[in-house]
C-alpha cells in the first residue's frame, strides 16, 4: 500500500468522523436548545472539530516515523495547523475570558511585546517611540498582549519596509497605544469591514485577529480607530481610559 493511499485513508476517516461524529447514534453537538444562542452550538461544533484534527495529526506523526520525511506528510500537518489556528481564534472571538483587570505601565507592556516580535520583523525593524510619565492603565495584561500581538502581526505581514512605529501617549484623559507600517494600506472602501469576522486583505487570513482586537479594546472601556492611505501604510490607534 503506498503512502499516498494510506494517507487518503486517515484523512478520510478523519473527516468522516467530523461529519458523522466518529460512528456514533447521537451526535455530540446538537441543535441549540431554547435560550441558547448560536454562539454556544459553534463553540460545541469546534470543539467536535478538534478532536478529529488531533486524531489526523497523531497518525501523521506515527506514518513519518515507519515511512520517513514526506512532502505530503508536511503539506497535511501545515493544514491542520492552520485549522487548529482558527480554531483558536473561533473560540476566542466567541468566548472572551472575562478580564482581570491591574493597574499596568503600558510602555513596559508595550516593550516586552515589541522585543518578543523583533526578530519576526527582521531587516525591516520596530522603533518605539514611548511617551513619558504616562498614567498607570487598568488592564488585563493578558488579553491586552493579545491586542498587542495581533496588531504587530498584522504590522510585520503588511510592510514592504521599514520601521514599524510603536507609539504611546496621552489623548485628552485617555493613554493610547498606536502601530503603524509602511505597507501598501487598506483602500477606502475596505476600511468599514476590517473589524468584521471572517473578513480579511491576508491571502491566507483567517479573519477573526481584528475582530478579536475590537472586542478586547471594548471590553476594557477603551476604542479603536484605523488611519490608512493605499500606498502608504496603515496606522492603528487603541485608546484606553486612564
């Protein structure tokens, strides 16, 4: 039996159970009761999802070590994994944690990040330019690395060169905490829709960083506003109350 067949026939038992539920009489996600929103049924059927994404990537390991190295084995793993990336976002979208909030110095914050994503950034490079003796912000560190962490994602994707900006200071009462590329920018027409689910200008963009990113600014009292011109960059300002 060659690879390629056995291959075809883990994948397809795999899916078979995702679309059969593994064989058994009763599926294990059903229907939402009365009361229950939408989102509670696509939590129950990603999670339904991930137990055949991990049965697929399990038998993949085992064939790599009885038939060796395989470009199909890598192709499949590099697919599950970007399953399993949405995934994750999926569920954090539709369950945000509820925040702990503690009085945090951004610019600390903002710098632990910034080193963490230096050397994805590479030649193209990351200048900080932090604000001074700026108020103490009350924030789930948490889930504002998250926000901190998508945006530098989207930054690093988006440049053609260099720096990235990273910005922060006082707007009114407010700090604010802003990222800024020299990519191509997000056209006008586009600019309504970033934040939208499963909306995204990435050829192979999940859709779901930017709506997560709202969502976590808005849970800490804060806002969001984007700044582009087609050709020139995009800059994205998070506010949060002080």
């Amino acid at each position: 039996m060659t690879v390629g067949i056995i291959i075809g026939l883990i994948v397809g038992i795999a899916v078979g159970a995702i679309i059969f539920g593994g064989g058994r009489k009763k599926s294990a996600v059903q229907p939402p009761a009365e009361g229950e929103d939408i989102h509670s049924l696509a939590r129950a059927l990603a999670h339904e999802i991930r137990n055949p994404l991990n049965t697929i990537k399990m038998n993949i390991q085992l064939l790599e070590e009885e038939f060796g190295e395989n470009r199909k084995f890598e192709r499949i793993e590099s697919e599950i994994d970007r399953l399993e990336r949405i995934l994750r976002s999926f569920l954090q979208y539709t369950k945000l944690p509820t925040p702990a909030f503690e009085r945090t110095d951004i610019n600390e914050l903002v710098k632990e990040r910034v080193e963490i994503f230096r050397p994805k950034a590479g030649k193209i490079g990351i200048e900080l330019q932090l604000a001074q003796n700026l108020p103490r912000v009350r924030i789930d560190k948490q889930l504002f690395s998250q926000v901190l962490h998508n945006l530098l994602q989207n930054a690093v994707d988006a440049s053609q060169e260099g720096p990235i900006i990273v910005e922060t200071g006082r707007s009114g009462k407010n700090v604010y905490v802003a990222v800024a590329d020299r990519g191509t920018g997000i056209p006008p027409e586009l600019l309504d829709k970033v934040f939208k689910p499963y909306f995204s200008t990435k050829k192979n963009g999940v859709g779901i960083g930017m709506a997560v990113v709202k969502k976590i600014v808005e849970a800490h009292g804060g806002k969001i506003q984007i700044q582009s011109r087609t050709g020139k960059g995009t800059r994205v300002v998070v506010e949060l109350p002080t």
